[in-house]
C-alpha cells in the first residue's frame, strides 16, 4: 500500500482490526490505517481474523462499533 494513495481516500473508514489477527500482516495493517485521513478504528480484544465470525461477545461488539460508525455519518 502507498501512503499517498492512502491519504487521497477521503470518505469515512471504519476498520475492525483482530487483536490477534493470525491471517494478514497486523503490523502492515497498523502502519497504514493512520494514513486514512477520515478513519475509525477500532480494534477489538480477543478477536481473531473473521471478526464477523466471532464469538457473540465479540460480535456484539463489533455491531455496536458499526451502528455508532453509522448513527454519525
């Protein structure tokens, strides 16, 4: 990813990042988000890469991020 390709994504980002993520490159993933001027990210404890696969703690969670994320577009 190119920083300045990053920069240049202007829309609201919300990013739901595993705590121990075990697929993708976490630290690659924490490198490049801040470049997104309009981000949210949250990163959620004990999740892992299919966050939407969760456990129902984990999940709960996650939905609460994405309806709040959308309550304030």
């Amino acid at each position: 990813m190119n920083p300045n390709w990053m920069r240049l994504i202007t829309v609201p980002v919300l990013a739901l990042t595993a705590a121990d993520e075990r697929v993708v490159d976490k630290s690659a993933t924490d490198q490049m988000l801040p470049f997104l001027p309009s981000l949210e990210h949250n990163e959620l404890a004990c999740a892992r890469h299919e966050i939407m696969q969760e456990t129902p703690e984990i999940l709960a969670t996650a939905w609460a991020h994405i309806d709040g994320f959308l309550a304030r577009l």
